[in-house]
C-alpha cells in the first residue's frame, strides 16, 4: 500500500489528533453531518474545508451568484475534457470551495425533482430509498415559509421562500406557458411536478442560505465541533481495508487526523471520486497508472457521471425592465442597492430562475423530461456581462439524461484538476428530448401574455428553425447547469460504490455522502436532495455507532 497506513502517517507528525468522526467537506452535505453528528454534544466531529470561510459579501446576496461565477478564491473554476457531442467544447463547471461548498454559490433554487425519482432508487435495489422513505427528511431539513403541510415542513434549519421581486416578465412568463397548454402549479416540489410556477429558493429574508448558514452556523459554538477551512485532504490512510485517519494540508504544513468511528467523504461528484482514487480506491489500472498502491481495486468510482444540459433562449425585450437595463444605468444601479438595504426586495434577490416549468415533450410520458428556468435578463455565456439591450432568457433542461461519463485523477498530486468527461448528447433520446423541449419553449414565447414584451427572437434566432439546426444549435452552444451527479453511485451491482446505508463497499469505516451517491439524476436541481441524503445519512450513521 505504498506506507499508505495510518500508522506510519502518525508515526511522522507528531501532531496527529483523533476524532469520532472526520468530515471531508463542508458543502451542502458535510454541514449537514456537521450539525447532527455533533448535536449530543458528546462525539467529536472534525469538519475539512479545502476553500475559506463564507466571508465574502456576494456570498450572502442572491444574485451574487454572478459575482461568484467565476472567482477562484470560492470556486474550483473546473474544465471538462473536450466534449465531442458540443463540437468539441470545453464546458466550465463551477464548484464551490467555501464553507457551505456550492450552496454558497448556486443558484439557490429549492427543487427536489419527482416523487418517481426516487421510487426508481428503491427499485433498483437501493431499500429505504423510495418517495415515502426520503419525504420526512425534506421536511425535516426544511423551514417553508408558507408553512407546514403533507408535503412541507416548518421550523427545520433549512429557509425555503417565495419570491421578493414582483417582476412583470416572470409572471407573463407563466401565464404564456398556460396559453400554451402548460397548467400552472402553485408548487413544484408537492402533489406533482409538472406545470410553471415560481421557483421557491433557499433564501431567508431576501439573504441567500446555504448549509453553512443554515446547518454549520448554528453548531459552531459547540466545543465538539471542530472547523478547520483551507484544509485540503490529501488522502485516506488505511489499515488493511479500514479507513483510520485523513491526511490534510494546511498552507505548507501536512497534518494527520485520525477517526476513532467513521470518515465521512463529502466533497461532492468531483472531489469526493477524486480522493478515493488518490487514496487508493477506484480503478486499479488507473492507480497503477499514477504509482498508487491499490487498497481496493473498484472500477466504478468515477463512473457514471451524469449532468443536466441547458440550452437558452434569449428574447430582446420591448420595455426596459430587465436587469440589463438595471445594469446599463448607474442611477437605477444605486436605486436597486438602496433598495436591497432597505428591504432586501428587488433584483439583488433574483435567484437563477424565477419562474419556470416541467413539462413533457411526448404526452406517452409519465413525467415531465423538461425543466425550464426563466430570468429577467441575458447574457452571451454565462458569468460574463449582460447584453447592452433589453433581454430576457429562457432555457431547456433535459431531466434524466441517459448519458454517462466519468471523472478519473490525471496525477497522484491532489492539487492537479481531474479529467472530467460527461459527454453530452451522447444519446438519440438526449438530442431528440432537447430539440423537442426548445420547440415548445419557443411556443410559449410566442404566446399572446408575452408578445407585449416581446421584440424579437435574439439567439439562436429565426435562421434555425429545422431540427437538425436546432441540434446544432445545442452542440455550439449547450452548457452545463451544475448539476454533476453519480460518481459513487448507491447500488447492489458490481459498479456501485456504496451501499444503501452508504458505505463504500469493501471498505470499513468509509461513508459518502453527497450528489456523488445518487443512483442516477434526479428530475431537477440537485442542492434539496443533497441536504436530504445528508439528513437520512446522519440518522443512519447514528443509528450504526449504537
């Protein structure tokens, strides 16, 4: 094992200290674990953050995400591999390096994806896992502002709100979709999905909340609660086939930490693969390739990375209300500022949709295999600046992709980027799902509540208009929106990675816990479900250390 133990790391850092349990990550997820494991006040729980504190004013303000886009000192700012079905492309894919990892940067979306979704986890094995297994831990993590009911909670760390900016074009936008055919549903995460509505967000009072705000803020006075940030971990040590112990770096100093119960990986769909092939886990090719001792040869961590694919739509706008016209003016600039500090309303609390819909492209579907986010202004590419005119966007989601990638270390140096390969529109099913989507989004664009608003068609514009144009269209200009999943997939079958109760199989002392696990994507944003896997997850590991 290449002295890979946790016994000769001990034996060279005289400063090795030993906890309950070791977090790896302090995203969506490890905050999570953060606040239940340490709640008895009796295991202590040391909690590992490559990136800093959430100190950054743009972190707390909504629509900061834009800000955060692309700034390296919170974000690890990856590149895909050259994508062959976008011509080629290299995709960037934002992650978060913060506490509170990319719920501190995301689009702060509240969406938990369909009842189904998770029936087809429990069906493939994966018990405990089914719609009526996961609900209460919704619940439990959330705090609705509009109050409990069967399908919502109240009073959990979790604030999920309504809308505190009354813009005429997202509500047109919903009135369009009905016109078209689209029923409008007060609320996307209940009784059903489908239809447009407004988007709920994880914001409290027009601030953004993320799980360290949420989950790690109100644990940090506990004295069994340690934080260590611009902490990045290294590798797992081992003692045969027992994780014992995490090597870190803190500036140029390496330290030891040592896990009396558990260590707990969650660095989410990239980093989380990417430590248990620098430590010895995943594909043993790949190990050997990189002169790393192999302390268990699993060739599916890293596979079976999934992503949501977005397309947009950008309208130039016959009034000046979007926020490109809020930018290009720098009276309505310090209007909107005042009007964020005195109320924390308008468009500083924009989230990235604020209204939407789930539709499906063929009525034989039983679900809705589109999702659309609708925002109030636009942009070339996104993270950089808003177009000089008055736009407005909207794009199309494919919800289950049935393509699959991997992400696979480049080198045994833990600071080296991996090799991100998600290889979208690999399948007919992608490419004909997301033609379809655009040719009912652009339906609902033309629809009589929003030709008021409505110049024209900027991008891509009347010249595409067949469906092989439209393809195309997706291959030069689809992205990503950041939803990378199933790269430690929960399952029963010789690829998974853990198991029901997330334990790495083969492996004793190891859990993963984040998006990394989902038996496949979700039907739509992945940060709720992150939070509820954490929830469930804290409850078994309790259960387990009894």
């Amino acid at each position: 094992m290449n002295g890979t133990t946790a016994s000769h790391a001990s034996g060279n850092n005289a400063s090795t200290l030993e906890y309950d349990y070791i977090i790896v990550g302090a995203g969506s997820a490890g905050c999570v674990l953060a606040n239940r494991l340490s709640a008895d006040g009796k295991s202590s729980v040391l909690l590992l953050e490559a990136g800093p504190k959430d100190t950054n004013l743009w972190i707390h303000v909504p629509l900061g995400y834009g800000k955060l886009f692309k700034d390296k000192t919170v974000n690890w700012m990856y590149q895909t591999e050259p994508e062959p079905g976008l011509d080629g492309r290299s995709v960037f894919q934002p992650r978060g390096k913060v506490l509170g990892g990319s719920s501190s940067i995301n689009g702060l979306l509240y969406v938990r994806g369909q009842h189904q979704d998770y029936d087809r986890w429990r069906q493939r094995g994966n018990a405990g896992w089914g719609y009526d297994d996961v609900l209460p831990y919704f619940k439990k993590a959330e705090n609705q502002q509009r109050g409990a009911d069967d399908f919502h909670g109240a009073g959990g760390p979790l604030p999920v709100s309504d809308s505190r900016h009354a813009d005429p074009l997202s509500g047109a936008f919903i009135t369009a979709a009905a016109e078209a055919g689209i029923p409008t549903n007060p609320d996307f995460n209940g009784v059903s999905q489908e239809g447009a509505g407004w988007f709920q967000t994880t914001t409290q009072r027009g601030r953004r909340a993320s799980a360290a705000f949420s989950y790690l803020r109100p644990a940090r006075g506990r004295s069994n609660l340690h934080i260590e940030t611009s902490a990045l971990a290294q590798r797992i040590l081992f003692e045969g086939r027992r994780a014992r112990a995490v090597e870190y770096r803190q500036g140029s100093t390496v330290k030891t930490a040592r896990a009396r119960r558990e260590i707990l990986v969650s660095s989410g769909a990239y980093n989380s693969p990417q430590l248990l092939q620098l430590s010895g886990v995943g594909p043993s090719d790949l190990l050997n390739k990189h002169g790393i001792g192999v302390v268990l040869d699993a060739p599916g961590v890293g596979s079976d990375l999934q992503d949501h694919m977005q397309v947009r739509i950008v309208m130039r706008c016959a009034k000046k209300i979007t926020l490109n016209d809020v930018v290009a003016s720098p009276v309505r600039q310090i209007m909107t500022g005042v009007q964020y500090a005195l109320s924390r309303t308008g468009p500083l609390t924009i989230a990235a949709g604020t209204s939407g819909a789930f539709f499906k492209t063929n009525p034989r579907l039983a679900t809705p295999d589109i999702q659309v986010h609708f925002l109030p202004f636009s942009t070339d590419k996104m993270g950089e600046k808003l177009h000089a005119f008055s736009g407005f966007t909207a794009s199309v989601c494919q919800l289950r992709p049935e393509s699959r990638g991997s992400l696979r270390i480049k080198s045994a140096d833990p600071t080296v980027p991996p090799e991100i390969r998600i290889n979208y529109l690999a399948t007919e099913t992608d490419r004909t799902t997301t033609v379809e989507g655009l040719k009912i989004l652009r339906n609902i664009l033309r629809a009589p509540a929003l030709k008021p608003y409505v110049v024209d068609e900027y991008d891509p514009g009347p010249k595409v208009a067949t469906d092989e144009e439209l393809l195309a269209y997706c291959r030069q200009r689809g992205s990503t929106i950041y939803h990378p999943t199933s790269t430690c997939r929960m399952g029963n079958d010789p690829l998974a990675v853990v198991d029901q109760r997330l334990r790495v199989r083969g492996i004793e002392g190891l859990r993963v816990v984040d998006c990394s696990v989902m038996p496949d994507l979700v039907s739509g944003n992945t940060n709720a479900p992150v939070i509820m896997i954490a929830e469930k997850a804290s409850d078994m590991i309790l259960e387990d250390a009894r």
